[in-house]
C-alpha cells in the first residue's frame, strides 16, 4: 500500500491519510492499483477510509492500449 509515492502499512493509511486531507471528509480520495493487486486488499482499503468517514472515494485506471 503507497499514499502518495510513500509506502504505508494497512495500520497507517488512515492516521496518514487525515494528515494529509487537512481541509476535512470532502476531499476526493483516489484508488490506484494495477493488474497485479489483491482485489480484496483493494476492498479493504476501501472500506478502511470509507468507515474513517470519506466519502468521495474514486478508483483510477489507466487506458487500454488500442488495437
């Protein structure tokens, strides 16, 4: 698990997180993760910051390449 380029264990992504998300629950938190990523490590980390109270939780993908 990284926040922001930094790596973070599941303990301390939301400690990090409000640290970070100064200005409160409305802003938007975005979810990278490639092919090679857990699903459910994914949903938990998902689940973590939603009961901490954020709201605005985006997932990022990268584009398909075209054919």
């Amino acid at each position: 698990i990284f926040l922001q380029e930094n790596p973070v264990s599941f303990d301390e992504v939301l400690p990090r997180l409000e640290g970070l998300a100064s200005t409160g629950y409305d802003r938007r938190i975005f979810i990278r993760a490639d092919e090679s990523a857990d699903y459910g490590v994914v949903m938990r980390v998902m689940a973590r910051i939603n009961a901490a109270g954020y709201r605005n939780i985006g997932l990022v993908t990268d584009p398909l390449p075209q054919p």
